[in-house]
C-alpha cells in the first residue's frame, strides 16, 4: 500500500462493480508502506459500504504468491505510476486476466484487447467498466488469459538466457577483430 499503486482506486471500482454484481470480492495483497494509504483505503472501502467485501491480508511471501493468485479471477493494478510490475507478470503466468491503468512502461507490457485490458489513470468508472466486461463477456476473459499466459512464457529464465546468449554472442564478434576509429 503506497499512494502511487492509488489502492482506493481499486475499492471504488469494487463499490461501482457490487451493484451489478454484488457477490463480487476484492482482495488487496501488500506491505503497508506507512504513507496511510492503507488506512485511507479501509477508509474509503467503509464509506463506500464495501469494508466487508474487503480483505487486506497484509504482505505475502514469495513462496506463497501463487496460492494467493489462484484464488482469485481478475487482477488489477490500479497504479498511478509504474514501470514493468512483477506482480502483472505473476498474474500473467498464473492465468488471470489482467486489468491494468495505461501508466509508465505498462503498455510495453500489455497489449490492450489482447493479453489485457488498459484503464486510463485514476479512472475507477473505467476500471469497473472493464471488469464488468470480464464478467459479462467470459470468453473475452478466456483469450485475455491464455494471450497473457503465452505472452509471459518469453520471460521464462531459460527464454532469456537464450535471448541474452544470443546478444553477448553478436557482441562479441563485434569486438573479436581490430577496431578503426572514424576519421
């Protein structure tokens, strides 16, 4: 919990999406980071008349990440600024259909319509919006998942040790011979 993942966001998306669906949880997995944006959060989620569709479990060791994820269906990054989250990249490889704010390097991470969905910053109306798309429209969650699913194996440990190979290679048989300096 930190202002700039703006986790009220997440809440007020949950408070538009229960009228429609009101069996609908959210589960909020993270460290307080001490800025009060947790508090500000349960704060929002208790005006709103969510709070009891609200958990905060607090953060999660890494080794327990994958349970956590396998509990839930969709995933939302909410982030008001950010660069290539591994948590999407977790929630990709777990098969959940992501949504994500359009913020930093996220759209070089996401394709819009095709492994994901992308939200305008600070857009809670947006960001519901997409969910309820999700859960209307359950075979445009299906093929979200399994393009971020297939997408993410190029980040597999073996991929790019292949694809780092491959450029330490290339410079090498750049610098091998003799090098002339323009004139």
């Amino acid at each position: 919990f930190h202002q700039i993942y703006n986790p009220s966001m997440a809440v007020e998306a949950l408070a538009l999406v229960r009228r429609e669906f009101p069996e609908v949880t959210l589960e909020m997995v993270g460290p307080d980071k001490g800025d009060g944006s947790l508090e500000e959060c349960r704060a929002r989620a208790a005006e709103l008349g969510v709070l009891g569709a609200v958990s905060f479990p607090g953060a999660v060791n890494k080794e327990k990440v994958p349970e956590v994820l396998r509990r839930g269906d969709i995933f939302i990054n909410t982030s008001s600024v950010d660069n290539t989250p591994v948590s999407v990249i977790e929630a990709m490889a777990s098969g959940l259909c992501v949504i994500s704010t359009d913020v930093g390097g996220i759209s070089y991470l996401l394709r819009s319509e095709y492994d994901a969905l992308l939200v305008p910053a600070g857009d809670a109306t947006a960001m519901a919006a997409a969910i309820m798309r999700l859960l209307r429209q359950p075979e445009v969650a299906r093929a979200l998942a399994l393009n971020a699913r297939a997408r993410v194996e190029a980040f597999d440990f073996l991929s790019v040790t292949r694809q780092w190979s491959s450029v330490l290679a290339a410079a090498r048989s750049w610098t091998s011979g003799p090098m002339e300096l323009g004139r």
